[in-house]
C-alpha cells in the first residue's frame, strides 16, 4: 500500500502552480503529473481547462498541503473538487500515473 495522494480539481493551470507551491511550502509532500481535462461544457466555465494537483506523503502532511492548495487554488480562479486518500491501494495506484498532459 501506498502512502496518502490529495488530488485537489481546479480551475486552470495558473491556480495549479499556485495550489502547488502552497501545498509544498505548507507540509513535507511530493508532488506527482499534473492532470488536465477539457470537459464538453468548456466554454461556460471560469477557465476552460480542468487540473488536478497531486500531493502525496504522509496523512497530516498531505492534509496541510490539500488546505494550503486550496486556499491558493481559490484566490486565483477556483476549485473544482477535492479528495484524500489515506492509504492507496495498489491498483488506484495505476490510475494515479495517467495524466492528459502525455496526450497530444
């Protein structure tokens, strides 16, 4: 099993680096790709692009660095969504490396 992954969904790449920064700089935590998706109702949000920002360490650590980016994440364009998972299983484990960003 794995360690703890935050995945905060928000609005734009500008408010994923913001989130990311301020995740890292909160608690000790790695971060994995980025993720992005274009969502069919593109147009009619804030920012057309769709993020996810991962963090993964310890629970406590990635709790702080979940809240850290989400209040950065809000001051710059949004948040989508967000999630914890404590202790990954192995085949979330798969999931966790695909990323739009390798598409064309």
């Amino acid at each position: 099993m794995g360690k703890a992954v935050g995945i905060i969904e928000l609005y734009g790449l500008v408010a994923a680096f913001a989130a990311c920064d301020a995740g890292c700089k909160a608690a000790n935590v790695t971060v994995e790709n980025f993720d992005k998706n274009k969502p069919a109702n593109a147009d009619k949000l804030p920012v057309p692009l769709l993020v996810a920002v991962k963090f993964r360490g310890d629970v406590d650590d990635v709790k702080a660095a979940v809240d850290a980016g989400l209040e950065a994440a809000k001051r710059v364009s949004g948040v989508v969504t967000h999630y914890i998972i404590p202790n990954v299983e192995e085949d979330t484990e798969k999931m966790l490396k695909l990323n739009g960003f390798d598409k064309n």
